[in-house]
C-alpha cells in the first residue's frame, strides 16, 4: 500500500509532473533560447510611480485644505479682543478677559476665570434663536383651517 501523497496519480490530478531529476543534486536552471534577448518584457514605466501618484493624489488635497483652515482660524483667533464671547475645545463658553501669544484668561462665571492655551480659543458663534414669526403663522393657520 502505497502513500497518498507520494502517488503518481495525486501529482497528476494536481496537474505536476515529477522531476526528471535525481533527488539531492541540484541543477542550474537552462538559459533561455532565442535571440531575442530573453527575459520577460518589462511593464509601463509609469506602473512603478502609480502608487507614488495615487498617494499624492490623495494627501495633497488634504494637506491643502487643513492649511487653509489653520490659517482661518488664526486670523480669526487674532481678531479677538478683551470682552469677547469666545469656546474652547473642551467645550467651555465665557468672557475673554485677556489673551498673549501662549495663555488666554477666560471668564466662564461672575468671579470664576480660567487659564486656556490661546490656541484653543475660537470666537462663539450662537446659534440663531427661531423668530416667533414662524410660530405666529402656524397659529393663523391653525386657526384658519378650524373656521372652515
């Protein structure tokens, strides 16, 4: 009985064929034949840079738009002046009651003033608070639909 793995039939299945040679002794592999330079011909030579392309392709774009907005925020943190409702990154909102080039003081309660990085300050924006206008309208028309 012979062993499954060493059988003729699996290396054909497998599509294999057994080595011509005699087992231990190593053979240098036969030079190509033909003239015409042997070798596989080469690729594109752009396919080797297409990584690199891609890649640039991608960050810079990136790297363009965080500048801008870097500079925005600059600009607009070196607008700020004393008295000025201003947010930090941590989510506190107050007073700004003095800023230099490292530390910002912020008043965040009647007798209660913080010490910041400057450059986690940034301008408060509020939200717009909804008119009573469309509230108003609403009502009319409510009103107006309960008449009919």
């Amino acid at each position: 009985m012979s062993a499954p793995l060493l059988s003729n039939d699996l290396l054909l299945a497998q599509n294999v064929q057994p080595k011509a040679t005699t087992p231990g002794v190593s053979q240098e592999p036969a030079a190509p034949s033909g003239g015409g330079g042997g070798g596989q011909p080469g690729g594109s030579p752009i396919a080797g840079f297409m990584p690199i392309l891609m890649m640039l392709v991608i960050f810079v774009p990136f790297f363009l738009l965080m500048s801008r907005r870097q500079k925005k925020e600059a600009q607009a943190r070196a607008s700020l002046k004393k008295g000025d409702r201003v947010t930090t990154n941590a989510g506190l909102i107050g007073e700004l009651v003095e800023m230099d080039d490292r530390i910002a003081r912020v008043k965040v309660a009647p007798g209660v003033t913080v010490q910041v990085v400057a450059n986690t300050v940034s301008p408060f924006a509020e939200a717009e608070k909804p008119s009573a206008a469309p509230a108003k309208e609403l009502k009319e028309a409510k009103a107006g639909s309960e008449k009919k």
